[in-house]
C-alpha cells in the first residue's frame, strides 16, 4: 500500500517545527511537497529523508512513520 500523503498540521506534530516554517520550505521549493489546489501536501518518508540530508550537528537518526 503506498504511504499516505499528510498535510503541513502532520509535520508540525510529526517533527515538532512550527507551520510557517514547513509553509515557507515548501513554497521554496526546498522540502519536498505538491499542491492540490490550495492544499500542500507531503509525504512523511520524504520529508524525513531530506531533514536527514540537511542535517546539521550530532548524529541523530529523524525516523519516518508514526
């Protein structure tokens, strides 16, 4: 079954990082999303694969799912 696409309230709770910074990445095209009309959407496995790559600091594993 393919994974679930999530709106920006998903990742806020998700990886605790408030709305307007998913809004303002995703508008910029650097976190991967799509639109569907008005609505943004994501996937948590990218979203978590690219926090991954842009990671800065200690290694801490960011673990996709729920």
């Amino acid at each position: 079954m393919p994974e679930e696409f999530v709106g920006v309230g998903d990742l806020e709770l998700h990886f605790k990082l408030p709305r307007s910074w998913w809004y303002s990445k995703a508008e910029a095209g650097e976190v991967p999303s799509f639109k569907i009309g008005k609505y943004r959407k994501f996937r948590i496995s990218e979203v978590a694969s690219w926090l991954e790559q842009h990671r800065v600091g200690p290694n801490v594993e960011v673990r996709a799912g729920r």
